[in-house]
C-alpha cells in the first residue's frame, strides 16, 4: 500500500521541484521505493524525477486527461512505498474554463486522488503574513487537505520564529525550514526549462538537496502526514494511438520534448520506436513508416541543424512517400526557415512553408485544443487532441493549408492553426491526449 502527497505552493519559483528532487531521493537512500508524478503539462521535471528516483516520471493532468487515464497513469505505483505529485504553478492555478474534468490546477489532482499537499512558502520579505496566506490556500477548497509547510528560503533564525510561531498559532504544522542555499538551485533557461540530460552533474545535485533538506525538515513527520492509498490495476486507460508501426523519432539536445505518457502508450500498442539525432546529421530510419519531430531548442542549434546536409535531405526523402510530423521545435525545423535570437536567418528543411523568427520574442503560452481538418499521424479528420503550447517564436510566414482549427483554453480560436503540406504536418502544440 503506498502513501501519497502533493508537493505545492502558492506560486511558481518556489521551489516545489528541489523539494520534490530532494525528499525523493533521501527517502530512495532509505531504501523506499519512490514514484514521481508531475501534475500539468511540463516537459522537463518527470526526466528529473526518474533520476532521483530510479523510476519513470509522467504527467497527469485535469485539463487535458479524463480520470480514466489518470487512474491508469498513477496505478504504476502499486509497489512504491510513498507518491509524490510535483504541482505546477500555484496550488489552485489554473484555466477559467474547465477542460475534461478540471481546469489544470494541481488542486483537482490532490482532490482527486484524496493526497495531502504540502505547501513549500517562502516568507521572503514578510513574517506572519506568510501564515495567513497558508490559512487562505487551507481553507480556499475543503476537499483540499493542507498537510503541512516546509519553509524555503528563510532570511535568519529570528525570522523563522516568527513565521512558525503564526503557523502554530493558525494549526498549520512546520515540517522544516530551509535557509538560502544557492547551491542546489536549479538552473534555468529562456523557456525556464534544462533538462535532466544537460546536467553532468545531477546525481551530485540532488544528492546534495537531499543531504540539505534532510538536515532542516523532519523527513519522518512528512512520511506519516502521507494519506495510505491502494492504487487498483488499471485497464489501458490511454486514448493515445501510435502514429505507426515503426516510428523514427528525433532525440537530441534540440528535439526532446516528449510527453512520457505518449511514448510508453505507443509501445504499449506495440508500436517500435528508433531515435535518430539530426544534431549528428543522422537521417530517420529508411525502414520507418512515418518519423515524428519532438520540440525542444532547434533555436539553439539552428546553425547546425541548417549545415547538416544528410539529416535534411534523408529527411525529404523520407517525407516523398511517408508522414512527417513536428510539434512545436520540430515544426519549425520542418518550415523553411528560422531566425535566432541575434536575427540569423537559417534554412531548415523546407518541408513546410512555415517561417519563424526568435529575434523579436513573443511568449505564446497555454492549453490548445484542436479540431483536426486533415489527417496527422495516428489521428483522423475531425478528431479533437489537447495539448499544451509554450514558445516565443514569431511566425513570420504560414502558407500552407492549415491542420486544424486551434481554441485556446477560453475557447478562444487561435491563429496557430498547424499546417499541411504533401506527407508533412505540423503544431505549434504538443499532444497529450485525444478527447474519447
């Protein structure tokens, strides 16, 4: 029987993932058995999970996800010993609207699955408010339950008097609080976003955030506020068809923003999936019946990926007579052209006509669904897919046909409509799911 909790706060950049990071592994050199889970549509923290916990990570989320398949994502834990649900945002951010059963916020998933949350505040530039705001997020939803705090970034021991002595006096507990340690912080990047694999270092980092919250949070006191759950065996529960039998995907430093529930939902309808790196100009697999590009950084990489002759033309060859299809990343590099962020202009593949430029930065963010106009791989004509958009390329040019009339999460209809060209297709969006 496993116990579970939800790491939260009440805003971004609090520190839920080195909570998380950290929590998981000390209690992985307890010799648990720990299963990590992101709540929301975040590309990079489950790759950062798997490696503090040894096993893999996957997104559930309430926007996008019917409890059907979060039932069955979640049932991987049945021999974990403690689940830990990494929020995203704040504790109740989400949508205005609803999407399949909430509207995103880490709040449904922690209802949901009835796991405790505890909150990680940091009290930076306050004291006893840093209390009332606790009581508020308690309180805000009933069928929410508030475990307890974990302090973060504590300015000195008369300040974290202070701010425990309103939390006892408003009956929240204090599991721990962390002074400033710029050591274990996660670095960033323009999207806000490193991934696990660019770290060298990330056994080191997280062993680190463990020896350090170990020190200053009572690890056995957040182990038993953990609410015991038996997850059931579930049925496939993923509405997720694989876009071919042999799929080619792209995976490197610039094409690696994957879904893992997509990719074990493929496997598990037996399709068989062969990587190749365009970063190394390797073409995709010639025995493939369709190759699928991930997002990720080609802006980065636009140089090189512009210079890598065979990549480019395999990759035409291989659009002459099978799908082709990029999301986000991927899209762009299927387009004609891309300019960076000092207003290089570089030729992609030119499968597409699309055009993007990073030179002047626009942040397009937030949950899509799309109605498709024309078939992609693994999706027929009319069929509705949600997915999830965060770039800040600048379209500079979209000629083709489009894919799909785009909504946002207001319902809101998008000018990111995908496009169509021959085999190739392409979304500014990554896929999650498809509504049943």
């Amino acid at each position: 029987m496993a116990a579970g909790l939800v790491i939260s706060a009440p805003a971004s950049g609090v520190g839920k993932t080195t909570l998380t990071l950290a929590l998981a592994r000390a209690w992985r050199n307890r010799g648990l058995n720990v299963q990590c889970f992101k709540s929301g549509p975040d590309y990079i923290d489950p790759a950062f999970h798997a490696a503090a916990t040894g096993r893999a990570s996957v997104n559930i989320d309430s926007w996008a996800m019917d409890r059907k398949t979060i039932a069955h994502l979640v049932s991987r834990s049945m021999d974990a010993d403690i689940v830990l649900a990494e929020g995203s945002m704040g504790l109740f951010d989400g949508v205005a609207a609803p999407g399949v059963f909430g509207t995103g916020a880490t709040a449904d998933i922690a209802e949901m699955l009835g796991w405790p949350v505890v909150l990680v505040i940091d009290p930076s530039g306050q004291a006893q408010t840093a209390a009332a705001m606790a009581a508020g997020l308690r309180d805000y939803r009933p069928a929410v339950k508030l475990a307890g705090v974990v302090l973060n970034r504590v300015a000195s021991p008369r300040h974290e008097n202070l701010v425990r002595h309103a939390l006892n006096e408003a009956g929240i507990a204090v599991f721990g609080a962390l002074p400033r340690h710029a050591e274990i912080s996660l670095p960033k990047r323009h999207l806000g976003l490193v991934q696990a694999e660019e770290q060298a270092e990330i056994g080191k980092l997280i062993d680190e955030a463990a020896r350090f919250v170990g020190e200053h949070v009572d690890l056995d006191a957040v182990l038993r506020s953990a609410t015991s759950w038996s997850p059931q065996p579930a049925a496939n529960g993923l509405n997720v068809t694989p876009p071919g039998q042999r799929i080619a995907l792209a995976r490197d430093a610039a094409f690696s923003f994957v879904y893992p529930h997509m990719l074990e939902a493929w496997r598990a309808a037996g399709a068989e999936i062969s990587t190749f790196s365009p970063l190394a100009d390797e073409a995709p697999d010639a025995s493939a019946d369709v190759c699928w590009l991930p997002g990720g950084y080609p802006e980065l990489h636009a140089g090189k990926i512009a210079a890598n002759a065979h990549f480019r033309s395999g990759l035409r060859a291989f659009a002459e007579t099978r799908p082709v299809h990029g999301e986000c990343g991927g899209y762009m590099v299927l387009g004609t052209a891309l300019t960076d962020a000092d207003g290089v202009r570089h030729e992609m593949t030119g499968l597409l006509g699309l055009e993007t430029s990073f030179a002047k930065r626009r942040m397009h963010l937030g949950y899509r669904l799309a109605e498709l106009a024309a078939p992609m791989p693994g999706h027929r004509p009319g069929a509705r897919l949600r997915g999830h958009e965060f770039h800040y390329s600048t379209i500079v040019a979209q000629p083709d046909m489009p894919l799909a009339v785009v909504h946002d999460a207001t319902g809101a209809v998008i000018a990111e409509t995908g496009s169509r060209r021959g085999h190739a297709t392409g979304t500014f969006f990554h896929l999650i799911a498809e509504d049943r």
